[in-house]
C-alpha cells in the first residue's frame, strides 16, 4: 500500500513570473528587467518650499519609500529643483503638467527622471524631439503618465470616453515619437480612477510594448476605500507579472501610501517580510481579548527588522494549527496560553504573562536570527483569521 503524506503541501513563492521589460535607472533605482518592484509617492509640499520638501522627503526614506515624484506647476517650483534633487535621499522626478519649459528646467536641475503628461502639455508633440535630445544628453529617463482625467481631446472624441484602448494608444503614440529620435528611455503609466478599467489598461499596454510599467490607480480615494481599489488592482497585475514601481494614490499624507505599498509587495512574496503579525478576528468562541494582546504584542515589537511571524490566536479551534505554523505563536484559552516556537510547544502560560513571554521569546529568535545574518527591511502586520 502506497504512503499517503499528510504533511504541508509545497506553495509557489511567487504567482506569477515577471513580465520581460526593458531596464531603466531613476537615479540610483534600477527599474524594470529582473530589478524588484519598487515602491513610490509623491510630496505634498510646495515644492519651492525646499525645507519642507526635503523633510517631507526624509519621512518617505524613513517609511521605506525608494522613488519620490514633486509637483512642479509654478517657475518657482523648477528652481527649487535643483537644490532638491542634490540633497533628497531618494531619486526625485519632476511631475510636469501644462508647460513643456519646465520639463527642460527638470532635466537641467538633474531631477532622476521626468513625468509628462501629453494629454495636457500644449502642442506636447511638436516638443518631443527637444525633450529626447535634451533627455539622451544628461541621461534622463522619461515616464510617459496618461491619465483618464487628462486624456488627449482626440482620442476622447475617438473611443467616446477613456476605455482602456483609449489610454494605451495616447501611451504608445507618445511612446512612438520618443522612438522616432531614438530615445527608448521610457518608463510608461496608464492611470484610471476604476480598477477595472485599470487593469484591463495594463494588460493590454504589457502585451503591446516592453517598456517597464508604473502601477497606479489614480484619484483612489481616502486611506480605506483607496488602500481596497489600489491592492485590488495591484494584486490583479502583479500576480500576472506586470507591474515594475508602484504608487498607492491616498488623500492621506503620502508615508501612508508607501506603508500601503509596502506591504501589498510583501503580501504577493515580491519583498522580504518583516514582522507579521497573525491574529484572529476574534469570535464567540475566544476566552481572551484577542484586540487586546495582538495591539499589545504588536506595540511591544513595533521596530523589530527581521522576518518574523507571530500568531497571537484566541481559542483552540484554529489556534494551535496558526500558532504552530508561525515562527512563535500563543494558542489561548481557560484563562491560559499555549507558546508556540518553530511548532513546538515550549510552555503554559497564565493570561496575564502572554503578551511578556511572546515578547521576550520574540527577542530571543531576533538575536538568533541577526546572529546568523537573516535580515529584513521595514516591519510590517497583517491580521488573518
């Protein structure tokens, strides 16, 4: 009789493989090609106010943001940034709208790279071979941002409103002119405030081109409701391989966006996780305040870098199964917790001592972990039931 093996079966560590692109560089950020997907956002600061940009900007590194883009709709905004672009921590581009004089004043001020949106930069074809020279000069790549709000006059009265065949051929039109002077610099972003409509966008840009893709959904809304269209859309993508930076839009200050965006790339195993949390949502079954000791265990390892996971779980119906598939994990119930390490228990605890014990076995897998040089960037909670 043949051995039926009940252990854990093997996962795929990725959905997806990576969509083929040409590489580009944004400063000191390879985008595109095998480099990982990267995370940015975009300054809410006037961008003349170059204090406050550039601490704004500090906040971004901070949060783990890798690629800044900052307004520049005003002359004194383009003379800001240079400056800016010489002390920022991160690669600055130049977001351009209207007047295509300030796209030549981002390149000179040795911005990492340029957005333009052709859709409302007047006579923004007849500029083209200038902007190419001048960009193929000082090495400046150039990301070509069609956005549904701001699509061309001619392909609206074409496609009737901005489908997706109307934002993929505003794109590649760009793109082709750019062509036309031999400049192939090119990272290209198809935005729409509908996820669907997004997404379709993407896909059938990622068919037609290889150009490396700026994910985004733009005007996504407030934290909640934008944080669900953004992870929505960007899971759709990133699961089929498109997608090579991101940009989470929020009306929430712009280090949310990164968090967002940060974990969504942790979610799909496209970054190394850090600190995970795995708690229940709690139900009529749970013996212990289970809110409580997942905000106690999270704010007792808030800071900690290595990739560990943590199952703080409520009762015994899925808690000893959860906990003992974490690195460490409690299983509560009857006034006690059950301590997990790597799926073995190692002690009982009293309620009261739950949140200490998880914490300092925490500590000690760190050490053990930084010893043996296992490292991860910026932590990150989930909650799972």
């Amino acid at each position: 009789m043949t051995a039926i093996s009940l252990g854990m079966p093997s996962v795929p560590t990725k959905l997806a493989e990576r969509r083929k692109s040409r590489q580009i560089q944004v400063g000191t950020v390879a985008v595109g090609g095998d480099a990982p997907v990267s995370v940015q956002s975009m300054t809410t600061t006037r961008t003349s106010d170059i204090g406050a940009t550039l601490q704004q900007i500090a906040e971004l590194t901070a949060s783990g943001c890798q690629i800044v883009r900052v307004a520049c709709p005003t002359q004194d905004d383009a003379d800001a940034l240079s400056t800016i672009a010489r002390k920022s921590q991160l690669p600055v581009i130049a977001d351009i709208h209207f007047q295509p004089k300030y796209v030549f004043a981002a390149i000179e001020a040795g911005c990492a790279a340029v957005r333009v949106n052709p859709g409302n930069i007047k006579q923004f074809d007849d500029k083209v071979k200038e902007i190419a020279r001048a960009a193929k000069d000082h090495g400046t790549p150039i990301r070509i941002g069609v956005n549904a709000g701001s699509l061309d006059r001619r392909l609206l009265q074409k496609y009737g409103k901005a489908t997706p065949e109307a934002l993929v051929e505003s794109a590649l039109w760009e793109a082709s002119l750019f062509e036309e002077h031999d400049f192939r610099d090119i990272k290209i972003s198809v935005k729409h405030n509908d996820p669907v409509v997004m997404v379709r966008a993407y896909q059938l840009l990622a068919e037609q081109c290889d150009y490396p893709l700026h994910l985004g959904v733009t005007e996504a809304g407030p934290a909640f409701q934008g944080t669900i269209k953004s992870a929505v859309a960007f899971g759709a993508l990133l699961s089929q391989g498109i997608g090579d930076t991101i940009r989470v839009s929020l009306s929430a200050p712009p280090v949310e966006e990164v968090k967002v965006g940060n974990q969504i790339l942790e979610s799909l195993n496209l970054r190394q996780r850090g600190l995970e949390i795995v708690s229940c949502p709690s139900c009529g079954r749970a013996q212990v305040d289970v809110y409580k000791l997942a905000e106690e265990v999270t704010a007792g390892l808030t800071g900690m870098e290595v990739p560990l996971r943590v199952a703080v779980m409520g009762c015994v119906v899925n808690g000893p199964g959860e906990a003992r598939e974490a690195d460490l994990g409690v299983a509560s119930g009857n006034g006690k917790g059950q301590i997990f390490v790597k799926g073995e228990v190692i002690k009982t605890v009293p309620e009261s001592k739950i949140v200490e014990t998880l914490i300092e076995e925490a500590m000690k897998i760190a050490e053990q972990m930084e010893a043996d040089g296992v490292t991860s960037g910026e932590p990150s909670v989930s909650v799972a039931g």
